[in-house]
C-alpha cells in the first residue's frame, strides 16, 4: 500500500526529528531500589542540563538505564503525567518498538519487534507488575497507571531473568513504594470530553503514611468515567429464511439499543502497600492492587455504516474485575542477598458481544445451512436467528520467585533463583441464540439444531491450567577494566492441560464427546447445569528446555556504552483439541543486537540498537473450513526481523527535545503450507512441504500482521516563567507507517491494510507552590488512525462485516493538581 505524499512527507518530517534528536525522552524521573527496598526513588537531575537518569531493575539490580547492556525505554512519572498516559494504549503509543491487537479496554494483546503474529495460546509479552507476572493471554490486565515510579519495555527475547512468554519482550510496572518517617499526599482531577461524544472525568489519589519510625503505608485510589464517541445507529437486516414468501422472512432490527456515544468506561480502583523494616537488613512489603472496569459497547466502528459508527444488535460490554496480592520480603543470608515475592492474582471477566454477522454470513450461504438459521416457535413462525455470544471466565494465579545474589564486595555479580507459576482459566462461553432453550424443547423444531445448554447453540466449557517451573542465572564479570562480560542460563519444565467441551449439539451427541455422570459415549443435550458433564477435550502436554544469554559491554567514558547481546526466549506449547496426536512445541527466538547508549555535553542523551532476530517454529493459529469455534495450532515455519531502535532528548536551556523511532522489517523466513486431511473424517494436518503458490498459506517475505515497519514520536516542552507561576506548552507528534492484518495472504486481501497516519497533541499550563493547571487536546486534527481490523468470524466468511479499531479521537480535557 502506498502512502499519500501527505502522509510521506509527515513521515520524512518525523524521520528527519527522530535522525537528529533520534528517538525517546527519557525524561524526569525516580531513582528505584533494589526490588523490595521501602524507600521510594529521588529524582537525580544534573544541575547543568536538566537532564534526568533513570535507575532501572531490568537486570534485578538497580542500575543506570545508561548501564544497561540491552535496549531498554524507561518512562518515569514525569514523562508519564505529561503525555496524560492513563492505561496500556496511552504508553504503548509512545513505546516506538511496541503494538498492539485489542477488541477495547482490558482486551489487548501487546507485541514486540513485529513478533505479532496470533495463534498461540501464551502471548509473546511477559507483563509484571513490580515482581509479578500478569501475563494473560488476549486479555492483558489493563492497570491503571497512577502513583507510578516507571515503565520499563524491555526489547528483545528476555528468556533468562523472566521465562515464560518473554519470548519478544517485557514490559514492566514498577510502582511507588512507601516511604518510612515521611509524609506526603496528593490528589488529581481532571475533566474530559471526546470531540463530538461525551464528557468525562477523572479522579486520582494517593497517600504516604508513616506509621512508625520504621512501618509505613501507601494507599492509592481512583475514578475513570470516559465518555463514549462511538453511535450505534439505526440498522435492519431481512433474514432469508425460508423460500421465496416474504412470510418466512425474518426482519431484525436494533431499534432498543439505538443510541449516540454508546461506549463508556467506568473504572475504580485501588493499591494498598505496607513496607516493614525488620532491622538487620530485613524488609518485608505486602501490597494488594483492584481494579473494577466496566466498558459498554464497542470499540471499533464499521466504515461502511459511517464514521465511527456500528449497528449492533445484541447488548455489547466487558466487565473485569481482579486483585493481585503480593508480598515481598528482603533480607540477607550471611553476605547474600536474598529477595523472595509471591503473589496472587484473581480475575473475573463477563463479556457479551453481538454475533449477529455471524448468522448473517451464513445466512448469506443460501439453503444447506438451515440449522444455522431456522428456529421455530410452536405455532410454526421463524424467530429471530441472530446469534449472541455471553463470556464468563474466571482466572487465577499463583506465583513464587526466590533470588539469591552473591555479596557485592566479590569480583562478580551473579544472581540466581527459582520460579514457579499455577495458572487456571475457568471459560464458560456461549454462543447463543435467543430462547433457544425454549425453542428446542417444541416438536416442530425437531429438524433444527437445538441448545446445548441454556441458549446456546455453541458450547464452550473448558478448565485450562498452566505450570511452570524455572531454575535461572546470570552474572557479570569485569575482564579487563570497563569490559564487562554477562551470562545467563534459564532451564524451564512446562506443562498445561485443557479439560472440557467445545461444539455444537452434535458435537455433544458424537461417539467422541464423553458424559462423566452415565459413562457413556455421547451425551444428551441440553446439558445439565452442571459444568463439566459432557467432554470432548482432554489434552496434556509438557516440555522442557532452556534459553540463555551472553553480552558484552564496554563503557569507553563514564558517559558512553557499547555493547553486544545475544539473548534466546520461548513461548510455551500445547495440544490442539481438533487434532489431539498432533500438539504445537514452544517457538524460540533468537537475539543478536549491537547498541550504543551515549551521553554528550551533559544535555544531549543518544541511544540506539540494531538488531536481527530469528523466530523458529512460528506458532499460527489455522481455523478449518466447518471449525468456526476452534482452530488447530502450528508450528507453521520460521520467521526473522532486521531492525533499529534509537532514542534522544537534548535540552536546549528551557527547550526539551525528545524523539524516539523503531524501523521493524519482519517477514517469513520460509513459506507457510496450508493445511490438508485425507479423508473427511481424519484430522487436519500441515503440508510438509509447498513449492506450488495454491498450497501456501503464505509465501516466504510475506509480513507479518500488525506491525508498522517504522513508528515514531517526537516531543519539545519549552517551560518559561509568566509572573510568579511556573508554565510550560508542549506539542507532541505521532507517525506510523501501514500494516497488514493477516499473515495468510489470501485473509489479509479480503480484509486490507490499515494505512499510515499521524497526529498530534498539544497542552499547556503552569504551577505554584503545591498546585498546577494543565489544559490538553490529544489528536487535535480528529485522524482517524487505523490500529487494526476485525472480524467476528473467520476473515474468510466475515470480511464484508469487518470493523476498524481506531487510535483515540480528538480528545480535550482540564486538569487540576494538589500536592501535600
């Protein structure tokens, strides 16, 4: 796809920035300690240049982000309250390297490098916060980011020090410890609107409470109201559901759930963290975090209805609520530093979606497909055939880390440890369609497919539980003076399983399907309300292996770095329920980077990386024809990515400039065959082999979806003294190129690439003494950037209905802040 000379020249305009100042602020920030350490950061700022370091943990030692041999963006609270980031798209957007597939709030993916390609069952970001993990596949915990020290985007594979699904990257969230024998407090409120949708607001605390001389509390609590901007407009659709008589026709319309700005988000919560200081070195902090979010509606707009428009049919929303509780205790063994953390997450997710071009695509199909569209009441007249679909999951989570790191006064650094993790996803799904369980009990619909259970005429009812054990180390020798040396070595046991039920009625009724309260083969529907009666999945899978690590890094001045890095990661594997002898291994991914962090002048920061990348055993998800609500997972080939980061900020006397940019050229590194069987009774499997373009899935140089080959940010804050106030303007500059949105070639023509665009933000505002005013506009020209494009079903069949996920509208707000 080519880019409109418009969107060119803002591109070479942005390229030009990020060549100059090249990429990312590295703005104001926090000193961290150690993990567990009480005491929050000091901010370290060179009385000269105004620019600031950020101590960071990525390496489980608090170190200089300018010491560290990897490519790593640190955003500290500062840069974080000044690009009004309040989730997990609002930083991912300024994270150049990062994107993302998401459905709206608390249903997004992230990626790292271009590693974007769906299909496994794990995600390819590890995502913690503080000590813990909160990896979740599709449905990463969407925290809200508030009373925060930084963000840390670890690039690359990151297999030594965080195991499991880091296989492209790590994001992490550290949050603001408690402070023993001090005081402080604040609050912030803000209030917002979306262009022409409705307004918001914002309210945001915290408190740091000294206790006693050496226990003190930190609480945090927040309200989020956003204002919906997207209508769901007046829409009808005529089912054909009988011959050609308008009397067997079934017109649906969605005239109950018409309204404008139909898609709000309230969401509240909170974070307790109590720190202890035992003595003797000995530390001990036990933290608990809530959130509560309820979005309405949807998040992406159908084009073809209008801008920022849909016609949905069915009530739409998705309620998560969770906690993690944690507790980290630090101390000391002899001269041994000993960190132990342990944590719990709880989850509960209830999701409703329309499915209604569900039905409308097979409805579409013509005769032959009546099961999917005639129900009947009992005096013979067809009822409404649109489909509906309910979620309710329930997830929880068990993590244990112990870390030992040899005494500082020895040549060497090591730390090692040991990692475990129980996870287990309770998924109840329906797919439903409306009094079906009613309908199924009449005579006359003795022809037509009936309920599995309650309404649904698609059954989901899985337990699924992960285990992982870890064993891990990685330590640094000095060689030679400023040569430094790093070694790592993660050995990780694997093992998941998926019990439960997935079809239709004759899925349940099949010889293959096992009912647990009679015995038998086969099992009579509707289904008690029981869970778990009827099985038809019963999948087991383990594997072990290791990854590892090897660095070198050369600080040439107190102020400069180069380094080398080759670094591995995996992603567990599984089984697959439509072929259960053929399961999918763990995919690897391979690092080799050079980089360079460099300090210039005391108010110049440069940095950069190169890197190439090696993704073996791509793990693709395939969804056969007749297979709507199941795939068959793959170890579908190889794929690598060649690219650059880099990252800037000069300070010009009252003039910051900061930029960051990430070039990703990832492609297939071989073709992808497509998927045969031999008979239509044997399950599918992969092609060997497929020098014929008619048995690719995809060709080898294919890209991979999701991912812009260049993104980039720019930023300049001029602050200035008006009277006795402190003020600032500050505008900031988005550009991305285009994407695809499916690896398979034939998909990606009928659903099309999102396109490049741009935007831009602006705010401005100033403070004195203990309060300050900011007025802000993010998107101020209204672009309707394209993130990505979905589909309710498979692209193959649904394409025609397809919506767009778009970056946030115009939005304005004022905020006011009070510090104690």
């Amino acid at each position: 796809m080519h880019l409109t000379t418009r969107h060119r020249r803002a591109g070479e305009l942005c390229l030009l920035a990020t060549t100059i100042l090249t990429p990312f602020a590295l703005p104001a920030t926090a000193m961290a300690q150690e993990a567990g350490a009480p005491q929050a950061s000091e901010q370290t700022t060179a009385p000269s240049s105004g620019l600031t370091d950020i101590v960071v943990t990525a390496t489980r030692t608090s170190e200089s982000v300018q010491r560290v041999p990897i490519s790593i963006q640190a955003l500290a609270p500062e840069k974080l309250d000044q690009r009004q980031v309040a989730n997990f798209a609002d930083y991912a957007n300024i994270l150049p390297s990062v994107s993302f597939a998401t459905l709206g709030p608390g249903r997004s993916e992230p990626f790292f490098r271009g590693i974007s390609v769906s299909g496994g069952a794990l995600p390819t970001v590890g995502v913690y916060l503080d000590e813990i993990p909160l990896t979740t596949a599709g449905r990463m915990p969407d925290l809200h980011i508030y009373d925060i020290e930084r963000i840390e985007a670890l690039s690359g594979p990151q297999g030594t020090l965080f195991g499991a699904s880091s296989l492209a990257g790590t994001l992490r969230i550290i949050t603001q410890k408690p402070k023993l024998g001090e005081f402080e407090a604040g609050y912030d409120a803000q209030i917002n609107k979306y262009g022409a949708g409705d307004p918001g607001a914002q309210l945001e605390g915290f408190m740091n409470l000294p206790v006693t001389e050496n226990i003190a509390i930190r609480l945090m609590g927040y309200y989020r109201h956003d204002g919906g901007y997207i209508d769901n407009t007046p829409g009808s659709y005529n089912f054909k559901l009988g011959d050609d008589d308008p009397d067997t026709n079934y017109l649906l319309t969605n005239d109950d759930l018409v309204k404008k700005n139909y898609n709000p988000v309230t969401d509240w919560g909170g974070r307790a963290t109590v720190s202890v200081d035992l003595g003797d070195d000995w530390l001990i902090m036990p933290s608990i975090t809530y959130q509560n979010l309820n979005a309405k509606g949807s998040f992406n707009y159908d084009p073809d209805v209008g801008d920022l428009k849909v016609h949905d049919y069915s009530e739409t929303y998705n309620k998560d609520k969770w906690y993690q509780a944690a507790l980290t205790i630090q101390g000391h063994l002899g001269d041994f530093d000993l960190v132990s953390s342990t944590g719990y997450f709880k989850r509960r997710i209830k999701n409703a979606n329309d499915y209604t071009y569900y039905s409308v695509t097979y409805d579409n199909f013509g005769p032959g497909y009546e099961s999917y569209l005639q129900f009947k009441d009992a005096d013979g007249n067809f009822q409404n055939p649109a489909q509906a679909y309910f979620g309710n999951q329930r997830q929880s989570k068990f993590t244990q880390e112990l870390r030992l790191s040899v005494p500082k006064s020895w040549p060497f650094t090591l730390t090692a440890g040991a990692f475990y993790q129980y996870q287990k996803q309770k998924t109840d799904s329906d797919y439903y369609i409306r009094d079906l369980g009613y309908l199924s009990t009449l005579p006359i619909n003795a022809g037509s497919s009936h309920a599995v259970k309650r309404d649904a005429f698609y059954l989901v009812e899985t337990n699924t539980v992960y285990k992982d054990f870890a064993l891990f180390a990685e330590g640094t020798y000095e060689i030679v003076p400023n040569l430094k040396v790093t070694g790592g070595i993660r050995y990780f046991d694997t093992k998941n399983s998926n019990y439960g039920f997935g079809g239709v009625e004759a899925s349940a009724r099949s010889s293959r399907a096992y009912n647990t309260l009679t015995g038998e083969q086969g099992c009579d529907v509707p289904l008690p309300d029981e869970r778990l009666t009827c099985i038809n999945t019963d999948i087991k899978y383990s594997e072990k292996g290791e990854t590892h690590k090897l660095s070198l890094a050369w600080q040439a001045t107190p102020d400069k770095m180069l380094y080398a890095t080759y670094s591995t990661g995996f992603r567990p594997g599984g089984g697959n329920r439509i072929a259960p002898t053929q399961p999918y291994k763990a995919d690897t991914l391979t690092n080799w980077e050079m980089g360079f962090k460099t300090t210039w002048g005391n108010n110049f920061r440069l940095n950069g990386a190169v890197y190439y990348e090696q993704w073996k055993g791509v793990q693709y998800l395939v969804v056969p024809f007749g297979f709507q609500g199941a795939g068959l997972r793959l170890n579908a080939g190889d794929a690598r990515v060649y690219g650059v980061e880099m990252d800037a900020e000069w300070k010009i006397g009252d003039l910051m400039l900061s930029a960051a940019g990430a070039y990703n050229d990832a492609a297939l590194a071989e073709n992808f065959c497509k998927i045969t069987r031999d008979s239509p009774t044997s399950d599918y499997y992969q092609l060997a082999s497929c020098p014929d373009v008619g048995q690719q899935a995809a060709a080898k140089g294919t890209r991979l979806p999701r991912q812009p080959k260049f993104k980039t940010n720019a930023t300049a804050r001029y602050s200035f003294m008006v009277s006795d106030f402190d003020a600032f303007v500050q505008a900031a500059a988005f550009y991305q190129t285009s994407s695809t949105s499916d690896l398979d070639t034939y998909n990606n023509s009928l659903l099309g690439n999102t396109k490049g665009f741009e935007s831009f933000d602006f705010s401005a505002g100033f403070k004195k003494d203990n309060w300050s005013v900011e007025a802000f506009i993010q998107n101020a020209f209204d672009k309707r950037g394209a993130l990505s494009k979905n589909t309710f079903c498979s692209i193959a069949y649904c394409s025609d209905s397809s919506r767009t996920y778009p970056i946030k509208p115009r939005f304005f707000g004022l905020k006011f802040g009070q510090r104690f």
